[in-house]
C-alpha cells in the first residue's frame, strides 16, 4: 500500500470566530430543498439495500436528482385544502437489470423510498394523499456501470468539511433541530423550517420562518396567540446556547391580523409555491455557511461505493471530529480531500487538513496525530460505507 | 435616504495565491448543469421581456428550478442515434394572468426560450430533435405576488462574490471558455467541457473531460489522433496564461483503443446518462472554488426585480470588479452583502468588502474609495436589473 | 311544451336470436379498458358532488379522456413484485374557479376519486403502492361553460341502446360479473376477466381470460389445478344461463407447465403490457355486441348535465328496459336518440324506438304505450341525472 | 391447407337506405381524436419500416393508445396566441432491444412519427411549436413477444365491415373530405370539421363543425361573410352528392356578432379544450354510423402482423369492396371474421358475408362467388400487410 499523500498545516485563515461578520443559514428538514436531498439520500440506500439483499452485491446508482414541484393549497385560519398535488420527479441513473439478468425494482424502490423519507419526517404531509411521486430515472452508461464494482474514483472532485461548528452555526442549526423536533410536538407548526444567522458587533440574530398549520388555528388572534409562544420558546432556548446576546425573530414577513401569515395545511410550503431539489440545501456539516470553503456537490443520493462527491465530503466531516475530538490542541480542523478519477479511493491525490491549534502553534506531534487520523479514515473506506448504508450519517 | 451600512476591512485571510492548495472547477457551457443554468435565466428574461412589453411592467416569477433528465443514445466510431430523447423539466413560479386579466403565455415562452437557449447554445443539440421539452411551473403564492412591485428584499438572503480570479481560477476559467469558444470550430467536439484543476507544489494541473462526435470520427485510430491534436491545442493555450508550470490532461478515463472513449452523439453527456439541475453548477464568478466564500442561492432563473438571492451575487461580483479595476492599492476584493426581508433592496443589513491590499496596509482613502464604489452599486438597483434583463451579465 | 318528436316503428331487422352467427364481449371490471371507465366516471361523479356540496351547483366538466400506461412486474409461480408503477394520466376539461372565485379543488378531486374506483372494484390492486395518478386536467373554453347552467345539448350527437340482453349477451355479461363478485371470492383470480362470447351452429362457446394471482400459487401443478376448478366452476354457472349446449374455455393461450400462463400481481394485466383508455370497453348495456347497433361516444367521465353522448346513452338504455318490461306484447326494444345541438335536452331532434313484438304485429295501442314511456323518460332528465350523480346506472 | 370456414347469406337486415331514419358522422382529419388515430398509425407504421430496414423483421408492439391532452390558446378576431402547448402522451408497448442485442430507437421513432403525421396532416398546427410529445411507451410482456414471429392471431376478437357506403354515409364522408382537402386551399379553415348527418323524411341534413383561423379574420363582419361562403361552396358540394334534398349548415353554436364563434389558432380545438383520444374517432370505414354492426377496437397503431383488431376490420373492408365491385348483383356487402387466439390468421373461426343482392335472390352462384372473393382475401394476409405498411389503406 502507497503511502497516501496526506498534508497537515496550521490555517492559513483568520479563526471564524475572529472574524467580524458572520453568516449562517440553516433549512429544516421540511423545506423543500431538504426534502428533495432526505428523498435522493433514501433512495440510495433502499436501493443498495435492495441490492445487498437479492444481488448480494452493490450496483452502480447515482439519485441525485430530485425535483419537488410546489402544489397549491387554499389555506386560512381554521380551514385548509390541497387544490393540486406537489409532484416529485425523481431522476438520475440506476441499474434495471442485475448482470445475473435478474430484475431490479429500481422505479419501485424509488418511489417507496420517497414515500418512507416523507412519513418518517414529516407529521402533517401525506406522501400519499398530498403528493405525486414518479419515478423518470434512466439507466447509467455501460462505462459508468463497471465502475462500482472496483474501489476507484468516479471522477475527479473533492469533498471539503470542517468541525466544530462556529457558535453562530451551533446557535442556527441547534435552535433548526430544537424546532423541527422539539416544538413540533408543542406547537401547531410544520417541519419546513429556515433560520437566518447573523453575528454582527458581538450579538447574534437568528431570524426563524417557521409554518403554522391553518387547520389548527382559529383566527389572527390566535395565530399572534401562539407565534407569540413560539418565539418565546425559541428565544429561551437560543439564549443558552450562546454567551452573546441573542436576538430571535419569528416570520418577520407576516402582517399579522390578516391572512398573509405563514400558514400552511401540510406544514411546508412545498405544498403552495416553493420548489425543491437537491444540492441546494445544507452541507454535509448541517448548515449553508458562505464564509467557509465548502463543496458544491450534493452528497445525498450519490452512490456509496465509489463517488467521490458523496464520500469525501462525509469522510471530511467525519475526519474533522476525529481530530478535534482526539487531538486536544487542536480547536478547529478543515480537511479537504482531491480525488484522482480511476485511481483507488483511499490514495486521494491528496488530502489536507487545515489546523487551527489553540495556541497558535502547530508542532510535529500535533502534525503526526492529524496525519494518523486521517490515514486511519481514509483507510477505512468500507465503513464509511456502511454507515451512509445505514443512515448512521446525516447528509444536510 | 438612510446611509448606507457599509463596511470595508482589510482581508481576514490569507491571499489566494500565497496557500499551498487550491482547487478549481469549471463546467462548460453544454454540461447538463450549465445548460439548466443557462435555461432557467433564459425563460426569466424572457418572461419579463414579454411582460415588459405587454403589459409594461414585470411580473413576479421564479425560475430557478429545472431538471433535466438525461436521454439514451447508442453511439459509436462513425455512428450515433437517439434512442430516448432528454427531457427538460420546467419548473418554478410564475405569474399566468397579469392583474388586468390579460393572459400570460408563461408555459409558451418558458419552452421558447428553452429551446433559444439550446439553440444558441449547442451546436450538435437540437431542442426539438433531441429533446422533450415541458413546463410544470406553477402560480407563485398571492403572498409572493406582491412583493415585485415593491423594490424589496424577497428574503433574508445574502450575496458572495470576489474578484479578480486566482491564477488557477484564471487558468480553468480561460481553458474552458476556449474549448467551448474556439476549438469547437476546429475539431468534431461537443460544449459538455470539464475543467478541473488544481494547484500544488507550484504547479497547475488541469484535467479537461471534453465530448467528441461519435458521427464525424471513424475509429479508434483517428479519435486517438484527434484527441492528441486536441491535448496540444489546449496545452498551447494553457501554457500561455500563468508562468507556473502547467500540466493538461484530456478525457483520462477514456480505454484508448476501445468504444470506451468520451463519444457523443450531441455534445453534451446530458444525452445519456448525466442529468442536470439548476444551481449545482459554476458560481457568479464562472467557476467553483471550494477554498472561497460562496453562496448556494442559484442565481439563475429567479426574477431581477427583488430576488436577492440573484441580485445580490451579482452586485457583489460588478462591485468587487470595479473596486480592483478603479483602486490601484488593491489586489483583491471579496464583497458580501446580506438582505433583511422587506427592506428597500438598496438598504442592506450589511454590506461588507474585505480587501486585499498590494502592500497589506488599508488607509482611509482606500475605505472611503471601495466605500464610494459599492455604494454607488447599491444605489443603482435599477441599472443593475436592466443588465440582468439585457444578458450582459454571465451568472455561470 | 312542444310535443316531443318521437317514432315508434316495428323493427326491420331479423330477431338477434334469429340470426345464424352472433358475438358478444364483455371486459370485466378489472379490464385495463373498464378500469379507465370506471376512473372517468367516478372523477366525474365526485367533481358533481363536490360542487353540489360547496357551490351549490354543478359546473361544467368532462373527464372522459383517461390513459393508463401499463406498469412492469416480475411474476412466476409464487412469486410477484412491482418493477414499475402503473401510471394512470387523467385528462379532460372542469373548472377549478368557481363564478365567484372559490377555489375548486379540481386535480385533488380527480385523484382521490381514481384512487377510491380503485380501491372499491379491485382486491389486490393498491392505488398507492401500485400506481401513479396524476391530472392533467385543464380548463374547460370559456364558451363551453356556459352550458351547463342551460339544458340544453352540448352538442349534435346521438344515444342508442337496446333491451334486454339476448342470450348469448345474457350468458357473456352474467358468466362475466360471475367471475368478477363470486369466483374472485373463492379463488386466488383477479378482476381483469375478459369473456369473449360466440353463438354458432346452436351453440355458445365463452372464451375466457382470467388472470390468477401469482403469490397464491405455488408451482405449475397448482396452477393447473386450479385453473380446472375454476373452468369446472365457470361451465356448471354458465350452463344453466342458457338452454343451448354453453363450451366453456378458460385461458386458451396458456403453455401449461411452464410460466407462460396468465400470472400477474395485481389481478389485471395493466400491470404489465395492457394499457387502457376511456371508451375503448363496454357499451352501457354492459356488452360490447358488434351485430347491435351501438354509439361510440363514451358515456364514462361525461358531465351529467348537458352531454349527450352520456345521457341518451343511459335514457336510451333505461327507457328500452322499461318497454320491454312493462309492455308485455314487447321482446325486445331499441332506442335511438338524436339531439340538436343549443336546444332543450328533453326536445330531441327525434327519438325513435324499433320493437320487436313477440307476434311480429305492432298495433296502434303498442305504438302509443311505448311512446308513452319515452315521453316520460325525456320528460325526466332530472330524474336521470340524479341517477347518474348517485351511480346508481352502470355505465360499462 | 385446410378449408376456411367461410358462410355466406342473404343479408337479414332492411336495407339501409329503405330504414326510415339514419345517422352518420364523420371526424374531419385535424379532430382530436382522428389525430391520436393518425399518430397511432403513423408510429406502427414507421417502427415496422425501421424493424425492416435495420432488422431485416418486425418486431412485436402495439402503439393503439395515444391520448392528446388540449392546450389553451388566447384568440380574437385577428389575434391568437398559444399559452400553453397540446401535450401528446404515447402509450403503448414495443420492443425497445432487438433478439441480437441491438437498440431499437422506440422513443425517438414514435416521437418522430407523431411530428411526422402532424406536419403531413395539419397546415397550421405545428408540432414543434404548439406540442410537447412524449413517449411513455413499455415494454410488452414476454408471452406476447413471441406472438410476431408466428402468423398466428393474438386474441380471440373480430373485424367488421360493409361497403359501399349508403347515401348519407356517402354524403358525410365527402363532405368532410372536400372541406378538408379542397375548401382548407380556398378559405381561412382548419382540419378540425366534424360532419353529422342525418337522414330524415327522405331529406338529408348536414351539420358541420369547421374552426377558423382567428389570425386571418380581422372582425366579426368579416367572419360572417366567409362562413357564409363556405357555407355555400358546402351546400353546393353537397348538393351534387345526393338525389335527395340536402340541408348544410355550419357552425350552428356560433353567437355570430361575438367573440363566442369556432376561433382558433391552429385550426384544431386540440389548441383548447378538447382532447383526443385514439379509437373514439371513425371506424375504417371512414364514418360513425350506429346503425350499422361495427368493432370497437381501433385499428390505428396496433401491430400489422398478429393484430385481428385491424387486420380483420381493415380485410374486411377491403373484401366487402372486392365483393360489390366484381359481383355484380351484390348491392351490399357486410363481412364478419373471428378469429381463434393462437391459430393461423387465415384459418379464422368463422368469416361470415351478409349480402344485400340486387333481387333479393342470393343464388348458389353468387354465394360461391363471394365465398371466393373473401377466401381470396384471406389467404393473402402478407399482401394485406404489405399494404398496412405502406399506408395504402386508411384506418380512420
């Protein structure tokens, strides 16, 4: 085994926390671009299930294109109903036909997966009733389909992340989760959740759009009633999470005491005017943040054997913990990972981690311990694998 | 009117030029992410022109989402068919009756201005031969109908851009556009051109994917030969534009010799096997660059009157152009600019400039200058728009 | 009221017993054909309601255009999955505003209605797990909207139909709904029955198909089996129908022992290769009977106001039924009916009925009873639509 | 070869032109539901000339089901615009891979097709500027691709003509195809016309349907002066067609005066509101005529080879005509064929004539002479195909 390339520097950048401006963007997991990246990862891994079960054997697959087209609802206080149905176009390339000559499901898959990703995430919309999922996927170049089968790079890219999160993204992306998963079950509010950061002069606003559910609220009063409580909630709970102040704004865009407030019958505004696709949400780190170096690929719905757009940008994150987790000195790790196209995956052309230590000083032991860290990930391409097969990694 | 909040820093980060690693990608004008880039903006600017000339005003609308889905072909040496065309799904917000009942022809003009767009696109694509062309855009939220007329911030959004290119940035950018420019008229290519490059130990490494037409090469012989008068023409051409050594590399995952080669009957990979998406592609800057502030918002498609998710990207790109060109102490500018929904659009929350100096020392007089030119972009929303309108502005 | 221009003559054709050769056919329930009936009529049948129950009126529609693309399965002895879905494309005309701007839930209507046909004819096809339905559906010209609150003809265009069944018809269309509602409920078969009926010679052979349902079924052996209690099933029921010799024949195309039998999933072979489309199937006498006289207008799917090609189909059909019935000189009726387009429904240009008597002598008493008895069902177009609204008719 | 069972009789029916009443319609060529059977042809037909050229046979499919979902268009005096395009969904199945492995273009070639037919067909309808044409076409299910290769039938099902047409028959027929072939050259028309006859107290009545072109008509006067003339070129046409008094009218529902008359862009009603559907339209006959026997199985697209839905209705025709025009005492001929599923095409299981003889006298010697006209027919089934191939009959 070739030594891998792997380079370890101090950061050549200003700590985030220094810097004096501050951005962070977090889309919940009912926002249509979210859905359409939990649909596309899903699909992957029903279908390398799939495959595993009955083949025995991955096949090459690469679902990461999902369109959501918004439906249209009529929605006011106390009353909702679904006029035209969202549609979800799954597209991307798949395998139909096992080498064995036997018969994949892929359309079939597909279309469960979709469904399964939306009952599990989502409490108010029916994949059902409220949606019209098809499946258009093709099947993938014959030069394409030979590739799975080796260890090598699909193509030539990079995966780019970084840990621990700045206290702006812990403050955007822990207050996103607090509401999608905790006020959900308090509130009459919906999953389709966006939170704005903004660190400026010492204090953070976070700016929250979150989706009421019309059927659920009576009137504007009752609507101000409990926007009044959930900012409340959202406040207190922001408050902890950060030493500097914290200022929450809830649906900044109502003009409440009329029907132009956030209200929606299925809790995301999939359902009446939002489109979705994949790629265009959150990174693999759980946060859109335009001051870091992050990668355009979408991760979610890529194939988990071999493309490098999906697994060096997970392996990147899952690095960037390792290090700063294992290694003391160490308060914040970037790691950029180049692949070579046709070249196995675990000898990247190279692999860099950008250090920042706690005292400004990089020494060779501390080099040495990122450099083993690394190694150790990039070595270990089979279990990354296995846990993006087993969801056990979040994507967005 | 209110003064602007305007800050101007000296950069917080190391010179692009001065890091050891940097990684680059350019996708062409034919890749199937560029193509639905390029299409969504088309269908926005011609909506508008429509609206602009019917009704005298621009309406509401948001395009910036379509898919395409890859089609099928069966190509080889001396051969190339159809098999399933590509299919261009349109998607996105618009408006279908203007407020004096006129109608709109919103689903008319977005496969129109599809087609124009392939057409001045692509030489080997033809819409209408090659692919299967359907709007499933839907009416925007009465809500969002409104925001237009006002001159406001659609969201709590923000823009990123920088200028000038990195050397690398330059090289990849300036490699592409002259394969997808001036080689296609020289040699049997398609406009699918990949750019990838990266920059260490004072190299530049340059990995180029570019199509050849299966129908105008005979065999395996000839396309060797092609591909090699190919490599050089852009190994001349890149040689030429940094003084650091440079290192082309043509089609590596091509089986020379065998059908296993970059052929295509049209172009463009989009005809089998690729799929594409808005927004997944180059950035405002023409390129994608992992080690640089960037923004996710697509800024293609959406409309030019409020959408800061467009306007912003693009302003800070005009801005940080004119700051490098009119301010001679200054060698580089990144401008970031963030939104508060509802306000005027030319009252941003912030707007921020971080500067690279030649000498690393930032005076008053440089504040003030780079101050002086952004305001005076920020205060031009209206110029702005009509180069949008215009197409005299590249967002990909 | 002017008096209605009703014609009753003697027939002038030979007695359908009478003749030498007769055929008949009938597509059960389950039929990929009467699937798009039913879908069409059911669609139009909700849409009625929901309009009676929110506007307090109907509006104009027409949802007789309805294609389902057959899906793709994987079936062998004991085994069954879905490859891809069935894929159902609802079309036709509605109105989705109401006159005074409510919104009409039109594409929602359409599909739940799709789904609840589904799920009310067939045992094992699941219109969630199995199909993918969606509406493309648009709106009605504004001239033909008018119409419905008149009523008045929608067009020039005829009904015919004639009672009662004869007995080969009798035997076809009983052995048929035999099937459908009493075998299905003792055997492993499914509801796409096809039973093709021939009279010769003094004899009726019933050709039948009859899909059995693959998971039910372990090996050839049993299928076989099987298959021969059901034909043994099917003759002992078919042959008290008739007092001619009935032959009964199930699954003639069968390679008996191999896979090459009538194996599906789902019960109807619009899983896999049948597509289906409204009006193709039976007419309202429940029997497709090439030697009758019969419209081709699909009555299915058609707004049960103003159109004709729906009404004078069914009145035709219920106003034979009733001569014959209450005239007991009478063995057999047929009636035709002509509209003119813009004038009231209940003044037809002429409607005639043809009779046979049992004693081949029509008298002046006969003549003006069975006038009688199509002026009072021309009388009642009310009475009609409500029937129609109620499904109480059979319309296939 | 065995001898075909083949009966010939006298005709038990009043002759048609003795029965009191008679209705006929006719779909002029640019009716929704005559295109979906044009396009439906046109596919099968130009499949199977692919099959020829490239596999040297044909292959197995079945294109009969093509649904025309309308558009909407804008139109006035002088003015028309398209808003939004007809959408044309093929269905059907077909064998998309060759025996030996080989692509057969099956998408590309149905897409083709459909333009093909519509730019033959319309003159101003175009489809790549008012159609978006998709192929949702399957695969067949194994059993029935074998079916091809044999010339055995595929189904248990029949054909069913008579010829000549009666005088009515005769009238509509003509009328509509002068309107369409001759009239489109001398006045602003298009190919959408409907012509129902009826035929009443020995009069005829014609009453036509015929769209006109909205751009070329600049006012409402100017409407009423060229519908008044083609009215009159119609009634002049029509009157040299028949002995009997003829009555045309056109255009009955027009508000002449208003915008509410037959306007279109495109000369189809395709463009709004009306969709089509394949098999809803003429039988091969040319007419709708309910009071004569008649298939419902639409010839149009289905395989040419094992397909009795047309083969049978199409000989059947084609015997008929033989039969009237050799046999001189012959005045009518209805010819019925059944087939046996799996048995040669040209061993049917019964092929019946029905004769209308001058004299009312069928001797031994006109039974054996049409009995050997029709054995004539069917033993010529590959000439039968021969002509299907090369368009030489029309379905519709």
């Amino acid at each position: 085994m070739a030594k891998r390339n792997i380079v370890v520097t101090e950061s050549e950048e200003t700590w985030i926390e220094d810097r004096r401006v501050e951005i962070v963007e977090r889309k919940g997991i009912g926002h249509p671009d979210s859905l359409c990246d939990g649909i596309a990862e899903r699909i992957s891994v029903e279908y390398t299930r799939w495959c595993m079960e009955n083949l025995g054997a991955p096949l090459h697959h690469n679902f990461d294109k999902v369109q959501l087209v918004a439906g249209d609802t009529d929605v006011d206080y106390g009353f909702g109903q679904l006029l035209s149905p969202i549609r979800i176009q799954i597209a991307g390339r798949g395998t139909s036909t096992a080498p064995d000559g036997r018969k994949v499901p892929m359309d079939a898959i597909a279309i469960d997966a979709t469904k399964a990703h939306i009952r599990e995430t989502m409490k108010y919309l029916d994949p059902d009733k409220h949606c019209v999922i098809d499946c258009y996927a093709g099947h993938g170049s014959s030069e394409l389909m030979h590739a799975v089968h080796e260890i090598t790079a699909n193509d030539t890219s990079f995966g780019v992340a970084h840990w621990p999160h700045s206290g702006l993204e812990h403050a955007v992306y822990e207050t996103c989760q607090y509401i999608n998963y905790d006020l959900l079950n308090q509130f009459p509010i919906g999953e389709d959740v966006k939170v704005m950061g903004a660190r400026m002069n010492g204090e953070i606003i976070l700016t929250c759009a979150i989706p009421f559910i019309s059927t659920q609220i009576k009137d504007a009063k009752e609507y101000i009633e409990i926007k009044g409580a959930v900012s409340q909630a959202v406040q207190t709970y922001a408050d902890k999470l950060d030493k500097r102040p914290v200022a929450v704004h809830v649906n900044t865009a109502d003009a409440d005491g009329t029907r132009n407030v956030f209200l929606t019958l299925t809790g995301t505004s999939a359902e009446c005017g939002d489109d979705g696709s994949v790629g265009r949400g959150n990174r693999v780190t759980g946060v859109i943040a335009p001051f870091r170096s992050a990668s355009l690929e979408a991760a979610a719905g890529k194939n988990p054997i071999s493309h490098v757009g999906k697994l060096y940008n997970v392996l990147g994150l899952l690095a960037a913990k390792d290090i700063v987790e294992s290694i003391p000195t160490v308060r914040e790790a970037q790691v950029y990972i180049l692949s070579q196209i046709g070249h196995p995956l675990d000898q990247p052309l190279v692999a860099t981690a950008s250090i920042q230590t706690r005292n400004g000083k990089m020494t060779e032991q501390v080099k040495s311990d990122v450099e083993a860290v690394l190694d150790r990930h990039l070595s270990d391409m089979i279990g990354l694998r296995d846990k993006l097969k087993k969801m056990e990694v979040t994507l967005y």
